[in-house]
C-alpha cells in the first residue's frame, strides 16, 4: 500500500507552491533591486560630493579673491555703473557658450557671473610715481618696483615672462581701485613680447620724473596699461583721478562662470579667451540641473536686524542700489539630478565672503 | 511492491528549520544593509544641514560691522528644526547654561552657540604673517566661537561642528 504522501503532488500543490515561490522570488527581486539602487544612487552621490566639491573649492578659491570694487565700471556698456568687480549677468544678454535661462522673476535656472579675482601672490608692487588714467588713448607706461631675484616668489611679479592681463591698482590714499588691461604693445617704445608684457628694465631714466640721468642706475618693472572693456567690448571712459605714489599694483584676472548648454561647468578666462571645464557630470549618467548665483548685501544698521537665511539673497543684476556698496556675500547652488527618472540626487549650496576694497568702510552699511 | 525514494519522504523538522533560518537570516542582512544606508544617508542629510545653517551665521557675521554685535562676554544661541528652519533665538552671557550645553534641549533641533570674546590680538598667530599686518594693540581682534550640533530624540547622531572666526574691530 502507498500511503498518501508518498504519491507526489496534487496540482493545487503545485500550484500553490509555484505562486508562493513566485511572491518569494518577487520580493527577493525587489529586495535586491532596491539593494543595487541604492548602492549605485550611493556611490553616484558619492562621485558627485567628490567631484562638487572640487568645483566649490575652485570657486571658492576665485571668487573669494574678488573684492567690490568702487567706482564701480559698466558691466555690458561702459556706462551701466553695474560692475563692481563682481556682477551677474543679465539673463536677457547672451553670453557665447554660456546657458542662462530664468525660471521666473525670482528663481534662474542657469546663471552667468563675471568676476575679477586677485591672483594668488603674497605682496603688491607699488606705483614709483604718480600715474592717472585720464591720459589713457593708447597704451600709458607706468613704473613699478622690483625686488632681488632671491625675493621674488614673494611679490606678484615674478621676474621676466610674468604675465597679467589686467592689474588692479588700489591709491595709496584708498580713494578708489580700479582695474586695467595690460597691454601687449608699449605707447612709445619698441613692442614688448607678449610674454614680456610686466618687464624688468634696468636704465638710467628715472621713473619718478621719466628724465635720463646719465650716471645713475634704476631697476624696475614696467608694463603698459589701458583701460578694462565692459561684456560687449568697449573700453571704459578714463576717469580724472591721479593715483598718488607708492599705490598697489595687483595682477588680476576677470573670469566669467557658466554652465555650458551641454550642461558642463566652465570657467572662462575673459582677455586670454582660455576655457576651463570645472565639472562634466556626463560620465556620472546625472544632469546640472540648476547653477544659481546670488548676492547679499547687509542691510545698514539703523533698520531691523536681519537673520542671514538662503532665502535673502538676491539674483544678479544689483537690483536695489542701497545695497550695492555693502555687498559682501556670494551664493552658488548647484543642484545635480540622475539622467533616468529625473530624481533630483543632490544639491550644493555653498555662501563665500566678499570684501570691500576701502577697509576704512565696514561691511555693514553704515 | 513500490520502492519509496527517500527524496520523497518529506522534509524533516530539522531541514524546514534550517531553511527558515536561512531565510531569516538573508532577509535581516539585507534590511540592515538597507537600514544602514538609510541612516547613513539621514546622517549625511543632517550634518549638511548643520553645515548650511552655520555658514548662514557665519556669512551673517562676515557682513555685519562691529556695533551691531552683541557685547564681549554675550552668547548668542539660534534654534532651527531638523530641517534647517529657524525657530528662536535667545542671547544671554557666555558662562548661561543654554550657552555651555551646546546641545538643544527640545530633541530634534539644531541649535548654534555663538560665544562672542575680544582682546584676543596677543594670542593669535597666522600663516603667512607677513602681510597681514595684524595689530599689535589689544581691543582691535573680536573672536566668535561657532558651534552647531543636532540632538534627535535618540541622542545618538550629534554632529556638532566648532569653528571660530576673528573680526577686526575698525580703527
């Protein structure tokens, strides 16, 4: 005799058994469907916080260079009174390959900020005589000091083939900072070499008065200035304003920073035209999805105190001229999201200090 | 007569159990995978946002001038929830209880200490020093202490973060 669980299976055996095979097969599935997700959501994340934070300290690094510059110069015309060493640009302007799109009057999608960023020297060079932009035409000559070779990696020029497309000059008397594009060419001597632009001369011209003084011996640097351009291309309009002697020369670069309409971070050096791609999210499958740049400027004493929140900042351009000579923090937000399903995967928001060129005017709006 | 397999007389107490501790155990690895990850992903939520709400004081000192500072010897403490969002903010002195414990008494909320000093210039030293131009007189350097940490109900993610930052009194 065979006894009844020794014949096999019945179908609804089977049966039954299969469908919970299959629920146990299904959520293992998911189980270790959601496990891969997680991890790969983990590690892209993880390649994103790296990568991001590259870029953050890049510009960091730039734009923490920047000081508000007063007077201040036209950012997309010579008169526009809208650049002060750091400004955005306006989403209506196009900047050739930079994306800039506006969500709405209070939100952009892609910005455009233009800023001009201290080199990363230690010390200053300082005017040998006076020196006013006013005459500037052409190309003006102005004189510098120098230092023994074995000083040099201390100051910004550091010796022959030093390059700087543009010097800010701050006046000794902390009147104004103004910034100059160097010129490749000199006004009334010999072409310079484009890599002798900042040269170190050794004459017997002294470059207090420009008279030859046979006998005696000088040794300093020279370069050839004019005057910055706006975005489209025209010089600014030279001032009357004498820069006294002993005034400070720095080597600066103007730079403008964009999300590329391929969705790169880029970083475009302004006179040299030189391109760097700060960040490609392509190879980690997600998309720039937002590249915000924002200003805040401390409201002056006398009103309300006021907490500093994300939500304070104001988009570019400087839209409320109080506020325009007590701007001393800068925003960037990033916001990266995956390339399938559209998820937003992270976002970077990061504040970085501004500074006044005048030290004598707080930050404040006083 | 039928010759009965051993292959069909069932499985045995011992091998059901087996298989359910099998079982149990693959399914409790992968949850504590899954858990892990989670709370690693929540703690990394919480220290950025620990991170965004101390920038935010910090950049606001950066812009303020001096006299709108509360006094030498003042603390100054901000309440925000998990999610970054302020609540209040109460100012005593440096040596108040809600100044020394740094940690929010109301579970979940972040809570950043602002401990404000000065007369701290003959202490300090800087790399590069060469141009920094540091005065030498006292009075002139305003130190702040900046702590934020973030207390959930178990007590068991703190993260708090200290930085100081110097401002120089304007002559």
């Amino acid at each position: 005799m065979i006894s009844k669980r020794h014949r096999g299976f019945t179908l609804i055996e089977l049966m039954v058994s299969l469908a919970l095979f299959s629920l146990i097969s299904l959520a293992a599935y998911q189980g270790v469907l959601t496990l891969i997700k997680g991890q790969n959501r983990a590690v892209t994340q993880a390649s994103i916080r790296m990568v991001a934070e590259t870029v953050l300290a890049e510009v960091r690094r730039r734009v923490g260079n920047t000081i508000i510059i007063d007077p201040p110069e036209g950012l997309l015309v010579p008169t526009d009174n809208l650049y002060r060493g750091i400004a955005g640009v306006p989403t209506t302007t196009t900047i050739a390959g930079c994306a800039q799109q506006a969500v709405d009057a209070s939100n952009e999608k892609f910005s455009v900020v233009r800023f001009t960023s201290f080199e990363y020297k230690v010390g200053p060079e300082t005017l040998l005589g006076q020196w006013s932009e006013s005459e500037i035409g052409t190309p003006k000559r102005l004189h510098l000091t120098t230092h023994p070779e074995d000083n040099v990696p201390q100051f910004v020029f550091q010796g022959p083939g030093f390059t700087a497309p543009e010097l800010y000059i701050i006046d000794a008397d902390k009147l104004s900072l103004r910034r100059y594009r160097v010129a490749v060419t000199g006004p009334s001597s010999a072409p310079l070499s484009p890599y002798d632009i900042v040269e170190q001369v050794n004459t017997d011209v002294d470059p207090n008065d420009g008279v030859s003084k046979p006998g005696n011996s000088y040794t300093y640097h020279q370069v050839s200035l004019q005057m910055p351009l706006a975005l489209n291309g025209m010089a600014q309009v030279p001032q009357v304003h004498n820069n006294i002697t002993g005034s400070f020369a720095y080597p600066v670069r103007t730079f403008l920073l964009c999300a590329s309409p391929e969705g790169k971070i880029i970083l475009k050096e302004e006179v040299t035209g030189e391109e760097r791609v700060l960040m490609d999210p392509t190879p980690f499958n997600v998309n720039l999805t937002k590249l915000e740049f924002r200003y805040y400027g401390t409201p002056p004493t006398a009103a309300a105190p006021e907490r500093l929140e994300f939500s304070r900042f104001h988009l570019f351009p400087f839209s409320d001229l109080n506020k325009v000579s007590c701007i001393n923090n800068f925003m960037i937000d990033m916001e990266f999201t995956a390339v399938t399903g559209n998820a937003k995967l992270e976002q970077f928001r990061e504040i970085i200090p501004l500074q006044t060129f005048n030290t004598r005017r707080p930050g404040a709006c006083l | 007569m039928t010759k009965v397999l051993k292959s069909q007389s069932g499985m045995t107490m011992l091998e059901v159990s087996a298989g359910l501790v099998i079982l149990g155990v693959l399914a409790t690895v992968m949850n504590s995978y899954l858990l892990i990850q989670q709370v690693g992903s929540l703690k990394q939520e919480k220290q950025t946002q620990i991170q965004d709400v101390v920038m935010q004081n910090v950049a606001e000192l950066h812009g303020k001038g001096l006299e709108a500072y509360p006094d030498a010897g003042s603390c100054l403490t901000r309440y925000y929830s998990g999610k970054g969002i302020f609540i209040r903010e109460e100012t005593g002195a440096n040596g108040d209880a809600a100044c020394i414990n740094e940690v929010s008494p109301n579970g979940a909320e972040i809570k950043v200490t602002m401990r404000f000093r000065q007369n701290l210039s003959g202490t300090m030293t800087f790399e590069p020093a060469a141009f920094l131009k540091l005065p030498s007189s006292d009075n002139t350097l305003f130190e702040v202490e900046i702590v934020g940490t973030y207390n959930p109900p178990s007590g068991k993610t703190s993260a708090p973060l200290t930085l100081t930052i110097l401002k120089r009194k304007k002559a």
